[in-house]
C-alpha cells in the first residue's frame, strides 16, 4: 500500500486541536496571530481579490462582503484594505461563532469597512440580511454533510451577487508540503498539526462537486485549493440598495 493510502478518503473523524473547547488558549492565541502568513502563502485570496471582487468594485458606491467562520480575521481585514488602496469602499462583515475567535478578531488592529460578529450565517438569514458578495476561507472541511448544506443555502440567501468559498485540496502533494515547510510555524502553536489534520479532512475536486448543488461551481484555486463558486442572476456590476428595492417590488 502507499504510504500516503490514508489520504486516499477524507478522515471525516479527525479533529483539529484548535477546536477542542479545553484547547491552550496560548497555543490558540497564537495560531490565530499566525493565520496572515499562512493565508499569505497559500490561500490566494490577493489573486481572488484582483480576479473575481475588484471587477465589482466601483469608486461612486459602497459593496457589502460577508465573511463566515473568519476565524482570526485576516482575510476580512486584507480584502477591505487592498480595497482601499485601489480607491474602492468595502464594507465588510466578518462573523464566527466561536467566542475565541471573535474576541481575537475584535482585538485585532481596527481597518476601516471592517467588522465583527460572533454569530451564524443563519441569524442573518433569519434577520432579512444581505450582502453582496459572500465568501470563506477555510471552513468547508469542518462541516458534516447537513452543516455543508445548511451553509451553501444560507450563502445563496445571503448573497445578492456572488459566493466564493475558499478550502483545501487534499492530496499527497500537500500534505508532504506542508508539513516540510510550516513546521517552524507549529512551534508553540497550532498549525502544523491541525493543518495536516485540515488537509486529511479535506475534498478533492470530485468530492467537492459530488457534495453541492449543481448551482455551485468547484474551480481550481491554485495547485492547494479548490474554490466554491455560486453567481447571482446579475453579471456586471453590482445592483445599488435602490435598484434592489425597485426590483423586490416588482
């Protein structure tokens, strides 16, 4: 048998230390700290921004982006500021329900457009909310299949233009890589293990698109990632809050 045979399934069974609710609270903490560097290298979300968010930006008009499960936060705070230096308003609404997670993003350094929730993403379907574009980073390994579900129709129902849903792309390849080159970035934290651990828990792309709706688009995110696409009824740009209201009345 390969030595890699046990990457052959997703080890749905596998859990990750940082979500252990008796996890360090240090080792925690840090890895949060730690997410920028790896969602610098790996995530691509500077390449999503420029290819598939800039084109719907516009300098005359705010767009509301929703980030669910933002964890420590990063990438809500990178999209609003690369978004800023182009010149662009972005207003962003990054929400977990974890109370760690939420009081680490909301001692993170303040950017403009950016805030925290600690929710789920359907207490704000439940509350009439809507966003423009949705996304996330990360989270669709975490979910049996009932919470995958559940968050794929609160996304639709959130979003009035797109959805993007970042995760992993489990294969040999990556997790060889990872764990050769961000150990350093494990000690006293909790990367390198619960990585490893994200990585067996992970889709390949023919599991991904077998799990979805057939709405849902699976693209390749880089050799690392897949990503999770669902487009509204609209192609251009994105309808101003006045547009909208004409068009629910219709």
């Amino acid at each position: 048998m390969s030595p890699w045979g046990f990457l052959r399934e997703r080890d749905v069974q596998a859990v990750e230390e940082m979500d252990r609710a008796d996890c360090d609270p240090g080792r925690l903490n840090r890895t949060y700290a730690r997410f920028p560097v790896v969602n610098r290298l790996l995530s691509r979300w500077h390449s999503t921004y420029l290819q598939r968010l800039r084109p719907l930006l516009a300098a005359n008009r705010t767009v509301s982006l929703l980030d669910i499960g933002c964890g420590s936060g990063d990438v809500a705070r990178s999209l609003a500021l690369w978004a800023g230096r182009d010149g662009f308003r972005l207003s962003v609404t990054a929400i977990d329900p974890d109370d760690r997670a939420f009081a680490f993003a909301s001692r993170a350094t303040r950017v403009e457009g950016v805030s925290y929730r600690k929710a789920h993403s359907s207490e704000l379907v439940a509350e009439g909310r809507k966003f423009d574009v949705v996304i996330s980073n990360h989270i669709l390994h975490h979910l049996d299949p009932g919470q995958l579900a559940a968050v794929l129709h609160d996304s639709e129902a959130l979003s009035r233009r797109l959805c993007l849903h970042n995760d992993l792309n489990r294969s040999s390849t990556a997790y060889l890589l990872f764990m050769a080159g961000f150990w350093p970035l494990g000690v006293g934290s909790y990367i390198c293990g619960d990585g490893l651990t994200s990585i067996r828990r992970s889709y390949t792309a023919a599991e991904l698109r077998a799990a979805v709706p057939a709405s849902w688009s699976v693209e390749r995110n880089g050799p690392w990632h897949h990503l999770l696409v669902h487009e509204g009824r609209v192609r251009g740009r994105p309808k101003l809050d006045v547009e909208q209201h004409l068009e629910d009345r219709a």
